[in-house]
C-alpha cells in the first residue's frame, strides 16, 4: 500500500518535508517502533475518539498508555474510544489500525499529548502496516501548531 492518498495530498499541500521509511508488517505501534529500532517515545500513535457525536484523534507516543480520565477532563465526559467500524469509515484509504496521526485531512481535530513535544524527531503510521513516516520536531509541530495540546497519557 505505502502512504495512504489523503494524508500525501495534504502533506505536499502543506509543504511538509518527510521521509517514508519501508519496514516488515506489524500490527501494533510498540511493535512497529521495535521492528524499525526507534525509541517507542518517538512514535505518534493516534487514538480516534468519539465527542458529542463527532470525531478527534488523540496523539501520544507508542510507549505511553491513555488516561482517558485525564482526557475526560480536559474534554469534557463525552469522550469514548471510538469503535473498529467507525474508524475504517473514516480513514477509508488505511489499511485498519494504521491511522496516521494527522486529523485535518480527514476533518478531525487532534489533542495532542505534549510529552511528544520534547522529541527530536517523529515518526508516524503512514496509513498502512509497512511505512513510517520520519518528520523533524519542527515540521512536526507545524502539523499540530492550531491543535489542542495536554498531557493526557502516561509512559507504560
């Protein structure tokens, strides 16, 4: 598959720079951070949730667990996980559980947990089980500059 066709449209939109990294099949974020040898912490994964009947993404890194708790406060207590049917419909051109942790070129708002922020570099699902997307801290944080920020994950 490679790089899933909305998130490359937007990100040569935006102008943002990246490199695609190639790597064996894997089927979970801790995982995928192994097979490439990259620090868990380095790895966006996106969590889509459900709020007041429409839809975000919570981005935190691989290695770290959400604490929907804290989320909740921060949100409001309208905010669940969304489920495994809603995310393939939106995220229509990924292959399932690889959403890439960008949400406005799928029309969703981010929160993003700030303990990403402190990473030299991110590396994110390209919207398939077998490419990475490498980006520096700072095309990074042009990506997420308008969005929420908020510590609402802790390291697992």
């Amino acid at each position: 598959m490679s790089i899933a066709p909305t998130l490359q449209k937007y990100l040569i939109a935006e102008n943002i720079q990246y490199e695609e990294i190639p790597h064996e099949p894997t089927m979970s974020s801790a995982r995928t951070a192994q097979t490439c040898h990259i620090p868990g912490d380095r790895l966006a994964k996106a969590i889509v949730l459900r709020r007041d009947d429409a839809y975000m993404l919570a981005v935190m890194p691989a290695s770290h667990r959400l604490r929907l708790p804290e989320l909740r406060t921060r949100l409001g207590s309208n905010v669940d996980m969304a489920d495994e049917t809603e995310i393939g419909q939106l995220f229509s051109d990924c292959a399932h559980g690889a959403v890439p942790a960008v949400g406005k070129c799928y029309g969703l708002d981010l929160i993003v947990d700030d303990s990403i922020n402190a990473q030299p570099e991110i590396y994110m699902e390209a919207g398939d089980h077998e490419t990475l997307l490498h980006l520096t801290q700072a095309q990074f944080a042009r990506l997420t500059a308008n969005e929420m920020h908020g510590r609402f994950s802790a390291h697992a």
